[in-house]
C-alpha cells in the first residue's frame, strides 16, 4: 500500500505557487509552505487555509513532521536549503538548475545516496506531451539519424539579479536536447552580452557538439517583443518543429529532406536532390507536465526508485553551464567537455533503478539502451 507523503514547499514567490497549487490536487499530504515574505504567505494562505504557513526553515524541516521538501527559491539558496533538508532526512526535489556549481551537486548527490533519499531536479519540459512524443519519434527512427537541433527561447524579461539569462533560459532546451540525444556535448561554446545590468548577460548563444558530427545551437533573451519557445529536430529523413507557445498542434513532422547524388563526373552534373512530403501533426495527449513531474516525484518516494531527471542529470546540466560561463569569459572560446566523469554515462541511457527495486511505473521510465558518446 503506498503511504501518503506528507510534503512541503520552500520558496512562495514566482514558481513556488505552481508546486502548491499541482501538490494540493495530487494524492498527498501538502502540509507546509515557508517563504521569508509574510504577505505572500498571506496570499496563499487564503487559497489553502488547511497548510500550514512558515517563515523559519529551519522550524519546516524539524517541527512539522515531513517527508520531503521541494525548493523553488532562487538559485543562489539551492544548494544550502537542499543539503539542510537532505541531512535532515527529507526527500527532496530542487528546482533548475539544481545548485549553482557541480561541486555542490556531488555533495548534494553524495549526501542523498549516504541516506537513501529521492533527490529530483525540475527538468519540467522531460515529463511534457511534446517532448515525449519527439523522443518516441527519434527512438522510432522516424525521422532518421539526427544531424543538429535549434533551440529559440526569448522573451521580454523576467530580468534576474543573480544568474544572467544562460543559466536563466537554457536548462530548459539543455535538459531536452540530452534528453532526445542521450548524450553529453563533446565541446561547448556560448557567446553573450549585457545590456540592461553589468556583469549579467541578457542574451546568449550556446552550441553544443556532440559525437557523431551532430550539434545543437540555443538562442536565449531576456531582450525580445515576443515570447518565442521554438525548437527545430533536423534528420536525415525528417524534421520536426515544435513551438510551444502553440495552444494546440505543439508538434509538426515535416517529410523533407535534402540529399546529394552517390557520384557524379562532371560539375554541370551535380543536382542536389530536394525531397519535400506531407506534414503530419501528431496527437497529444497534453496534461500539465508540472502535475505529472509532481507525480513522479511521489511516487519515485514511494516506489523506491530514482527519478528521470536525477541529481546526476541536474549536475551535469550544471556542468555544461558552467563551461558556457568559461567560454563566455573568453569571448566564445571552445571548452572541452569530458565524455565520462567517474564512470558516468549519458541522460536516459542507464539504467536509473535502485538494485533490488522494482521499475518505476508510468511513461517515465528511462531507457537502458547502450549510450553513446
């Protein structure tokens, strides 16, 4: 029989709300909320008069009787909020990115394996319709062998004061582009410029390449009249575009492709082969991706099992921001990225069950197959 987990949230201002509000129709005890502003635990009090209200973290972790915590404060409080619930036997789930250095993940990552603890990183956009059906599409062969994906993701704002728009925006495609590749960029390059405030950049381009002569480039703005959340899947059969602003008909497959003839003998002979098919927009069963990662989260806790994004995915997501910062500092200078770190493999290529557990259940579950790269 699974056991009610008895659950609260720290952090009550942008996304935190969100974490409550999905928490509060699930299947759970959701028993505290703490934030260091009064009025907003006011606000939210009024909605959910049965949580209790706190301002003292230490207090939520020690004297309300929890099973786990979820953080949604700024990045700057992740890694400390996380180690404080972790050594206080909570399970816990971190919101992106999950700390602001590796160092701390490992620590992080250590801590919840010495004490048998669930630690989640919110890579959202993992347990959303479209990215499910992208990457059942790429493991069908549908689309071919990938060969580079495109990332846009702009906006005007939300202008932070800690973290500059990279580490802001880009988690978001990162953690979906390792996702669909399953694996891990060979080099990392990012340029960027601060407009608004000094030191902080408000836009940025990252290219990522990865074995077998792929790539993946991401855009990111806190600086655009539009919001744009667009990402472009290039294979050699096929393409996919996926807009996610779209309310409706997130997903289309277009049957295009470019090819060159096996030989010719003379240039006057050459013809690139331009093949152009139908456009298909696949169904989704769309449900709200932050409900279903919530979900997961409990019953990963109840189940034994570790989540689909793990502490080890959202340290090394850190890692690959962390060489965009290096390579930012030099102007857009390439920085290596190691294809293995203590035996690690590839995102959703191992195998990601505790020994001795039985298989998450849902449409979670990660792949075993062999990595690459």
């Amino acid at each position: 029989m699974k056991k009610t987990i008895s659950i609260g949230v720290v952090g009550c201002g942008y996304w935190g709300p969100n974490l409550v509000r999905n928490l509060d129709y699930l299947n759970c005890n959701l028993k505290a909320m703490c934030d260091a502003n009064e009025a907003r635990l006011a606000h939210l009090k009024s909605l959910y008069s049965n949580v209790e209200c706190v301002t003292d973290f230490k207090h939520m972790l020690n004297g309300v009787g929890l099973d786990a915590v979820m953080i949604a404060t700024p990045v700057k409080h992740h890694y400390s909020m996380a180690k404080a619930s972790l050594l206080a036997g909570k399970h816990t789930f971190i919101e992106k990115p999950m700390a602001s250095s590796s160092c701390e993940c490992e620590e992080l990552i250590a801590i919840a394996k010495r004490k048998g603890l669930v630690l989640m990183v919110g890579h959202t956009f993992l347990y959303s319709a479209p990215v499910r059906k992208i990457v059942e599409l790429v493991k069908s062969g549908d689309i071919g062998e990938i060969r580079y994906i495109n990332a846009r993701r702009l906006n005007l704002g939300l202008f932070q004061n800690d973290i500059n728009v990279a580490w802001d925006l880009a988690p978001h495609d990162i953690s979906i582009i390792l996702h669909v590749l399953k694996a891990y960029p060979m080099i990392v390059n990012c340029q960027g410029n601060a407009h608004v405030t000094p030191g902080i950049e408000d836009v940025s381009n990252i290219s990522l390449a990865f074995p077998n002569n792929r790539f993946a480039t991401i855009q990111n703005s806190w600086m655009e009249p539009r919001k744009i959340r667009e990402m472009t899947i290039v294979g050699s059969r096929r393409m996919i575009a996926y807009d996610d602003v779209q309310t409706a008909e997130k997903i289309r497959v277009y049957d295009v492709r470019v090819e060159h003839p096996p030989h010719y003998d003379t240039f006057a002979e050459f013809h690139y082969s331009y093949h152009s098919g139908d456009c298909y927009i696949p169904h989704l069963d769309l449900q709200e991706p932050l409900k279903l990662e919530c979900q997961h989260f409990l019953d990963c806790i109840n189940n034994g099992t570790m989540p689909l994004s793990d502490g080890h995915d959202g340290m090394m997501l850190v890692r690959i921001l962390e060489a965009a910062s290096a390579s930012l500092k030099r102007h857009g200078a390439p920085i290596n990225f190691p294809q293995s770190r203590n035996g690690h493999e590839p995102p959703a290529t191992r195998c990601r069950v505790n020994k001795g557990s039985a298989c998450c259940s849902g449409d979670f579950q990660s792949s075993t197959e062999k990595p690459t790269g």
